[in-house]
C-alpha cells in the first residue's frame, strides 16, 4: 500500500451530485455508478424515514438535488501548506479565508438563495452565531461531496466551520452518560486493545430512502408510530471482512447519528447475532450542536482518549476529537469500492493497534488538527473570530 493509500483513504469514488433528471437526460455523463439508472419515485414516508437516518438535515426538501460538480473544469493550482504531509489546500479556498473578512458580519443576512444549508441552519441571533451562519454559507460541503477528486476540499473547507465550532462550543455540553446496562458490557472490554468506533450510514451502508437505486442488497422493514416503512439497503464491500477484523483487533462500537427504530433493523442484516459490535450507540449519545451531530469519544467513562479511533464519512462528527479520527469516503451503492478494505490495509501496515498514543499516528497521517488550527489562525489574522 503506498502513502497516498494509507494517509488518505479516498480510492472510492462515489459522487451521485447530479439532480434525478439531470442523469436520465445525459445517461453518458459519466457522473452515475449506479447499478440501474432507473430512479424510482420517493416514498411517502421519506420524510418520516429521513428523520430517523444519520442524514436528518441532508437537503431535506430535495434529496436528488445539489450542487453539481463539475469534474472536467479546469483544476486549480494547489498550494501545500508548510509541513502538510497529506492535505492540499487550492488557491480557491485561499480566496475564501481573504474574502470572507470583507462581509459585515453584523448587518449578515440569510440568504434565500442557499439551498443546501437553509434546512441546516436554525435561526442565528448572536454575533457569534452570526459568524458561524456566515462561515457555514462559505465553506459547508455536504457528504456527497467526500469523494476521491474532492477529498482535500471537502476536509479543509468544513475545518473551517470545525474550527470556529471548537471556540464556541461550550466545554460543559457533554454527551449522554452510558446506561447501566452499557456500563456493564464496558467492563468486559478488553483493557490491552484500542476501541473503534465505527459510523454507520455512507459508513458502513447505503439506505436507498429516496427510491433513487434498484437491485439492492437487501430490503429493510421497520415499524415506527404504527407505520411500516421500506426502504433498499447496500452493504459496503468487503463489510464482513472487514467488521471480522476490526471486532478481532479492537473493542469494536458501533456509534450513528441515527435513531434506534431505525438502525436496529440494519443491524439486524449485517451483524445479525451480535457477533462484531459489543455497544451501540445512537442520535441520544450524541452532541446535537446547531443540528450538527458530534460523537464525543469522551463518552466512555474510564477509558483513555488516547486508545480511541472513531471512522465517520462527516467530518463534523470528529469535532471534538481531530486527533482520533479516520474520515472514509461516502458510499452509496459503488460494487468496486475499496475503502473498508483500505482500512484493514492501513491498520495492518501502521502500528496503530498496539502503539501508545493513537492520536500522534492518526495526525502525523491525517493533519486534521494542524489544518484546523492554521485555517483558524488564517481567519483570525483577518479579524474575523471575535471568541
């Protein structure tokens, strides 16, 4: 495996950024790996399932329209910030940080033409809130926009936001404690191996509930408030392997922004005897910051942050906890994606399971933290950060 492997984890490429029509129209664009591309009504629960999923605030009002992204202009030229070993930052976003100083961030207004963030954001009031919404309309990349060619993009433009979210955070927001019940299964862990926490939506698995795919893997049933839902589901590739090695090597968690009443039938498909996960982990366990879902590893009582990795394809999920954490590409129904087999590559050829500090190996690799603190040093020179 060579560097770019193991340091970037981006060999998927799955980007579905074109509206429904958009796609039917130009069947040759190139920019479809779906399997059919027949897509198929929503369903008339698709409000209610959204909801329930780790994507609540994922364009809400159109689910099959975003931004498009235009693969064959002309890219830009990148400039490598000093001593980044694994992160390119383009003279775009060098733009955005000189720019972004020149709005009045007092006299800030929404704007009704911001489609993707308009269901994101929640009304701002204070000056601080002001700034976040500012920087938010900037810089926010949803998740289909964690792919191979906007990788790097993708991380330091939403570092941007983690980096003012980190300021005005309140430290004494914490995550709900474990159950009693969880508590007991913790003392079971396995004290001499690290503790994974894995995400689950675009993580580990695609739920079609926009009817947007045919040939899934599986269907999925689930009854919530008298209702029966359905919904397709892709399984990642080499899922089973990949959960066989990570519940060998690590206390293997399973940690989603999703509702119970709807991973719980998931879980039952892909982990159907409770064999990999030994606790799960739902929206309640997370830190719900202006509709952003935080997964603080803090969570464990006892255990040291030092020995946790969380993998997510949100970067916002790592607020907290930078150093820790593995980003992995969206999925959504890719047969060639190779992104849990690239991580079974890079833990076998890093020393991260047995090694003291998983936070020293994860950012010499990933330079999430470094990133973060330059992108906010870069905007307070500008006098934009008032915290």
């Amino acid at each position: 495996m060579n560097k770019d492997d193991s340091n970037n984890l981006k060999k998927t490429y799955t980007i579905f950024k074109k509206t429904s029509k958009d796609i039917v129209e130009n069947k040759e664009s190139g920019f479809s790996l779906m399997r059919n591309k027949t897509f198929q009504p929503k369903s008339n629960n698709f409000d209610l399932l959204l909801n329930l999923t780790e994507n609540i605030h994922f364009l809400k009002n159109n689910v099959s329209s975003c931004k498009t992204v235009n693969l064959n202009e002309d890219k830009e030229d990148l400039v490598i910030i000093k001593d980044f070993d694994s992160l390119k930052v383009s003279n775009k976003i060098f733009k955005k940080l000189s720019e972004l100083n020149k709005k009045k961030i007092d006299e800030f207004e929404k704007s009704t033409e911001i489609s993707d963030i308009n269901v994101f954001m929640s009304q701002l009031d204070s000056k601080k809130d002001k700034i976040l919404e500012a920087i938010f309309e900037q810089y926010y990349l949803d998740i289909v926009d964690n792919h191979l060619e906007n990788y790097d993009n993708y991380v330091v433009s939403n570092l941007v936001i983690v980096s003012y979210i980190e300021k005005i955070l309140p430290s004494s927001i914490k995550p709900n404690k474990l159950s009693n019940e969880e508590i007991d299964i913790l003392r079971t862990f396995d004290r001499t191996k690290k503790t994974l926490f894995v995400d689950l939506d675009e993580t580990l698995i695609h739920s079609d509930i926009a009817g947007v795919y045919k040939d899934y893997d599986y269907m999925v049933e689930m009854k919530h408030e008298g209702q029966v839902l359905q919904f397709g589901l892709f399984v990642r590739p080499l899922l089973n392997e990949f959960l066989e090695f990570a519940s060998k090597n690590f206390n293997l968690i399973l940690f989603t922004a999703s509702q119970k009443c709807y991973a719980d039938p998931i879980l039952k498909i892909i982990d159907p005897h409770d064999k990999y996960f030994k606790i799960k982990l739902f929206r309640h366990n997370c830190i719900e910051f202006k509709n952003l879902f935080i997964k603080d590893l803090n969570i464990l009582p006892t255990f040291g942050i030092k020995d946790m990795i969380l993998i997510d394809n949100c970067i916002f999920s790592f607020s907290r906890n930078l150093k820790n954490s593995i980003l992995i590409s969206s999925y959504y129904n890719n047969e060639k994606d190779t992104e849990l087999g690239n991580l079974i590559d890079f833990f076998e050829n890093s020393d991260l399971i047995d090694c003291k500090d998983v936070r020293e190996k994860l950012e010499f690799s990933f330079k999430f933290d470094t990133t973060k603190n330059f992108l906010f040093d870069k905007l307070s020179s500008e006098g934009l950060f008032d915290t």
